[in-house]
C-alpha cells in the first residue's frame, strides 16, 4: 500500500469492500450483510455526483469485529445471482489487488437511440463481453459493459486521444473507480494548499473531514435545495433514496464545518 494514500485505519477490523454493487441498492445490501452481525454503515465515500454512476462497490461497516469475522469466512456472497467481490477494508487500498471493478467500462454521453445490443457489437472486438446493460434515466443514461479479463480495459486506454462513435454519437469511456482513486485525489487536494511543501500524510481525522469539505463546498445552492426538497417531499415513506441520503450527509458535513469555523 502506498504510504501517501489517506486511509482511514480505525476501519480496519469492523469493515469490508463489497463490490459488485452497480445492479443492488444499499437497502438490499445491507439486509443482506445484516444476516451476519449489526450493520452500522453502508457508504463509499465519493461527493462527487457526477463520479457516482461510476461506483461499483460499497464498504460494509459492523458494529464488532466479531460479526466481520462472520462475514468473510463465507467463500461466497450472491444477491440477486450477483456474485459480491468481498475483501478485507485494508486490501483494496492496493492497487495491485485485483477487483472485479478492473473489468468494468462505462460509456457516457449516449442517447436513447442507442441500445445495449450497439454497445456490444461495437465493442466485441475488444474482448468477450459478460454483460452489457443500459442504465439511468431516459435522460442521464449510460451504457455498463462487463469484460471477461482486464485485458479488455488494457486495450481500450491504451490508444491515446481516440475517439469514439455509435450511430453518430462521440461516446465517452471511462473506467470504473477504485476506492484508491477517490484517496489519492483528497491526497493530491491537500498537497495543494501545502505551500509547496512535503505534507505529512499521517492525516487525523478531523484533517480528513476538512479535505472532504473542499469538495463538499462546490455543490451548488440548487443541487443541495433539490435533494432538500426531495427529502421533505419523501420524508413519510420510510426509505430515502441515496439522493436524500447524500442532501442529509452533506447538512451534517455542514454542520460539523460550521462548529470548527
């Protein structure tokens, strides 16, 4: 593990990484994994809403080490015949540990002319294909493409500058991201506001919080009076959707800011 990643230690004998998560909502998640002890969070840490589509995994939080222990002794983990990618919380803070995630491409920028059947046939030629599905809504949908290896991927960044086009349409590409990718860009935002000197990445959790702000504090008026709204209007339901979940994450971001300022 490189020493200049921001990981969070005290994590290390109550949580998990859960990937395969694209296709399964937290709320089944987490009725899945409370099968093995209490479940306390269920979170993957990117504020970035534009990135989020991108996430395919979640971390699994318990209240004891114990019940963890319970959880990965079992070989296998299915829901909804998704077979999970269950690992230790340390070990996908490598970036040479494999995920199931490194097989994973995402198209954007697609319209509603384009099917998964496009998708696949235009992208065949890169390797054999898993799976292939359109996701979103009719107007923020994007393609999801499943690779048997990570030879595929291998491939498909390594021309530099290539452009991509269905029916017409510039694609882009883009791979799935790695827990590792949302550390080293905290990492690369607190070297910044560094005065050009080596920081030291021992980082405390209130430092974490802070770094986490930097990109919290982008999110516009609208974006957060959206989700706001969205909760009020859903608030007698009993299940709030990760939109209302991340609008009530971001107040309490807020609050704590508020309280160190």
């Amino acid at each position: 593990m490189s020493e200049d990643m921001l990981v969070d230690e005290s994590e290390y004998s109550t949580t998990c990484y859960v990937g395969n998560t694209l296709l399964i909502s937290d709320s089944e998640l987490i009725q899945y994994c409370s099968q093995f002890g209490k479940v306390v969070d269920c979170y993957h840490s990117c504020y970035d809403q534009t990135k989020i589509p991108l996430i395919d995994y979640r971390f699994v939080k318990y209240a004891m080490a114990s019940e963890i222990e319970n959880f990965l002794q079992i070989n296998s983990h299915i829901i909804n015949s998704i077979q999970l990618d269950v690992r230790p919380y340390a070990d996908v803070f490598d970036e040479d540990v494999p995920l199931a995630l490194d097989k994973k491409l995402f198209i954007l920028k697609i319209n509603d002319t384009i099917k998964a059947k496009d998708l696949r046939k235009y992208f065949r030629e890169y390797g054999l294909i898993k799976d292939c599905q359109i996701l979103g809504t009719l107007s923020s949908s994007f393609g999801y493409i499943e690779f048997d290896t990570t030879y595929s991927l291998k491939r498909l960044f390594s021309f530099v500058n290539k452009k991509y086009k269905i029916k017409n349409v510039d694609i882009q590409i883009l791979r799935a991201i790695r827990p590792t990718d949302i550390i080293q860009k905290y990492t690369k935002v607190k070297e910044s506001r560094s005065n050009s000197q080596m920081t030291d990445q021992s980082t405390t959790h209130d430092d974490w919080k802070q770094i986490r702000f930097n990109d919290i504090l982008t999110t516009t008026n609208d974006q957060l009076i959206g989700m706001r709204q969205k909760t009020v209007e859903h608030a007698d339901n009993g299940e709030l959707s990760k939109s209302e979940k991340y609008y009530i994450q971001f107040r309490q971001d807020f609050e704590y800011l508020d309280n160190k300022i």
